[in-house]
C-alpha cells in the first residue's frame, strides 16, 4: 500500500513539474520544441514561436502559480501520508507509529475502542483478549458478534486478570499497535520490555479512573493513532458536555449527606462481592457529592464486612450487576436482561440479614446498575442515574436510559436492548 502511494505521489510530482516547465514554454517563452524524456522514453511538447504579450505573461504567471501550488500541496499530502504519528499516553509514555494501525491487539475497553476507531475498526484487530469480554459480558459479546461475525474467528491473547495473557502470541499476531489497559501494564511488568524489543508500540488507556481528565486523554490519544482524531474529538466533547451538566446542576443543587454503598452482586447473597474504594464507581460517587462507604476502607477495590456496611446506614445501594453465565444468584442487569428477573435476584440481597432496617431499603433507595457501563466513554449515563438518585429535584429531567440507548445509536453497530439502570422500588416489585 505504502509503494503504491509512493510511486503515485512520485509520478503525479513529476507530471505537475512537466505541466510547469510546459506552460512556461508554451506562454511566456515561445521558444522550438521542447523534448522531454518521462521513464526513459522521449516525447516531444510542440509550442508556438514569437514574443510573448502582455496578456500571455498575465495568464502564465497565473497559470503557473496554479500548477506551482498544486505542486507544493501535493508533496505537502505525501509528506504527510508517510510522517510518523506520536502521542503521549495517560501513563506519559510517548507512543510513535510510523503510520496509521492496519494491524491491532486489543486487551481491554472493547465498545470504547469500537466507538473511537469507528466503522470498520474491528477488522483491524488481529487479536484480543478474549475472557474479559466474551465471559464478563456474555450477552453483550454476543450482540457484536451478531453484528460483526469476524469476532468469532479472532485469536485469543488470554488475559493480565487471570494471568493467561501470552506475550508469545501477541508476537505472533505481528501488531502495528497493541492497546493495553493501564492496569493491564502494570500486570505484564517486564514483559511489556519483551514487547517493545519486538517491535511493537504499546498505548495505555485509562478509564477505569473514572476522570474526565483520563477519559479525554485516552480517547484523544487513540483517536489520533487509529486516524480518526475528528470522531475522538466529538466523543470527548459529548463526554466532557454531559459530566460538566451533571456537576452544573449538582452546584446548583447544593452539598448532600447521602451515604452510599456499591456492591458487585456477582456472587450471590451469601458472599459479599466487592466494593470500590478509589476507582471505577467509588470514585464516581465521589465525584458526584456522594458519601462513598467504602472509601478509606479499601485501595482499588475489595469486599467490606458486613458489620461495616450495617454500622454504615448507607442511603443509596447500587447492586452492580451483569450477565454472568453459571451465577444463578447473580444480579442479572445489560443486554438482554429481564426487569422481573433482574428484581428478583435484588430481593435475595437485600434480604441479607439487617439489610431491612437499612435507609437505601426501607426507603426505595437500593438499585441495580449495569457494572459493564463503568470504565467507559457512556459511564456519564451511569453518573448521571447515581447523581439522579442523589440529587432528585436536579435531575429531574434527566432520562438517564434514554441517554444510554442515544448513546449506542449513535457510536456504536447494536442497539442498547436490555436492562442498564433499574430501581428495586419500594413495594419489592
């Protein structure tokens, strides 16, 4: 591809410096023939005699500051074809590919790679890590894999989270770019050293600190490597638009006291999942003017004591949930999720004992919450449903699973069809 575009940037060089030297003969000096020779064979450019007017010298200035212009915007176009693209990454990493990806390995942020890279992004990708998507997001997987049937034929890397990640593979799939997430750097250690003496850029995307800050960058950056800088920019806008609305009207609203707890209802009742101390909901909640419970209690993430969540009294419960394959006790919440179903599996959990006497029970205040929305560029849906929750007089007129459905027509090639934000309601229905 590249020698093509060379030899025809080249050629069409050469045809727009004949066209100068043509015209400059042809109009302003009038001289005999001029012969030429283009790839070794001669050919001849017939011209007129005699001296010029003033209207011939007018009309081949202009004429040729024409074709001298193309000229220039033509080897402007090639140097820019061939010219190396560089970003700095959320991890401050500088990160240079020598032209736009053809050949990609994605790790992780899945739909957010699919949303910036745009149409046809998924026939880059050579490989990926497969478990994180295909067996966190079943339901979801198989709605891209419905729209985009070469998903199901795209080799397995492993992954960082369950330690199946093969460095040897990712080699093998011979990638113009790998797209790490940050966390999933941190896992490889010296490996990622391994990667780069093969060859192979790595770029860092970091949502799963739930900042505008990093969800900008990391969108901006892989904008500008897949060569679809002006798409980045609209999906950091709407992003930037929508959180800065969300904290216009929390100001307006004024502080709140609210306590709230987050739980990944992966494991059923029995077993408290975890919860989220500074990343992904915690430090949305935070971010939002909530009382995060958790905080200070955990780093990352991490199970609380049961104990510890009764003594808190939490106001608001966002049951984080899915659509886990083999986890009949789970909360069933995304693509293809039943409201019945999903408010069935929420009774069992809030049956947990001393949960009755709990404000976030007693008083309508427990949700579920798709977990899969978090750590990406449509988790301001999310913010927007827990601010809805926090604040109700200032957002009133926020439709929270409007947004979520506005936000897949608009970015992504399926539907958002399912069940992404729901309360429990105080009646148990």
């Amino acid at each position: 591809m590249l020698v093509v575009l060379l030899l025809f940037s080249l050629t069409g060089a050469v045809l727009v410096m004949v066209m100068v030297i043509a015209f400059d003969h042809l109009i302003i000096r009038r001289v005999k023939p001029l012969k030429l020779a283009l790839n070794r064979q001669p050919f001849t450019i017939v011209v007129g005699a005699g001296s010029p007017t003033r209207q011939d010298l007018t009309q081949g200035n202009i004429m040729k500051k024409l074709v001298f212009s193309a000229f220039v915007g033509l080897m402007a176009m090639t140097a820019s074809a061939f010219a190396d693209i560089t970003v700095t990454d959320v991890k401050g990493r500088t990160v240079t590919v020598p032209k736009v990806p053809e050949r990609v390995v994605l790790s992780f942020y899945y739909e957010d790679y699919l949303a910036i890279a745009g149409p046809g992004a998924l026939d880059k990708v050579v490989a990926l890590s497969l478990s994180p998507w295909k067996d966190w997001r079943p339901n979801q997987f198989a709605a891209y894999e419905k729209a985009l049937p070469k998903l199901a034929s795209i080799p397995d890397i492993g992954s960082t989270e369950d330690n199946t990640f093969s460095i040897e593979k990712v080699i093998a799939a011979k990638p113009d770019l790998l797209i790490l997430a940050a966390w999933s750097y941190d896992a490889l250690g010296e490996g990622t050293k391994q990667l780069e003496a093969a060859g192979i850029p790595i770029v860092t995307l970091d949502y799963n600190a739930q900042t505008v800050e990093k969800h900008v960058a990391s969108t901006l950056a892989l904008g500008k490597l897949m060569g679809t800088q002006d798409r980045a920019e609209k999906l950091a806008k709407n992003y930037k638009d929508a959180m800065a609305d969300v904290q216009a009207r929390i100001q307006k609203a004024g502080p709140t006291e609210k306590k709230v707890y987050v739980e990944l209802a992966q494991k059923g009742p029995d077993e408290v999942g975890n919860s989220y101390g500074d990343t992904m909901w915690g430090a949305l909640v935070d971010r939002l003017g909530g009382h995060n419970i958790a905080k200070g209690q955990i780093g990352n993430w991490g199970p609380l004591s049961p104990e510890y969540v009764l003594a808190q009294k939490p106001d608001l419960i966002f049951l984080g949930g899915s659509e886990w394959l083999n986890k009949p006790q789970s909360v069933q919440v995304g693509f293809g999720a039943d409201p019945a179903v999903t408010r069935q599996r929420m009774k069992a959990y809030l049956g947990r004992p001393g949960w009755s006497d709990l404000p976030a029970v007693k008083e309508g205040g427990a949700h579920a919450i798709y977990h899969g929305g978090a750590r990406t560029l449509s988790d301001y849906v999310y913010a927007q449903y827990i601010a809805k929750q926090l604040y109700p007089d200032a957002f009133k007129n926020v439709d929270p699973a409007k947004n979520i459905a506005d936000y897949y027509n608009n970015w992504l090639p399926i539907k958002a069809d399912g069940v992404f934000v729901l309360p429990y309601e105080a009646n148990g229905q």
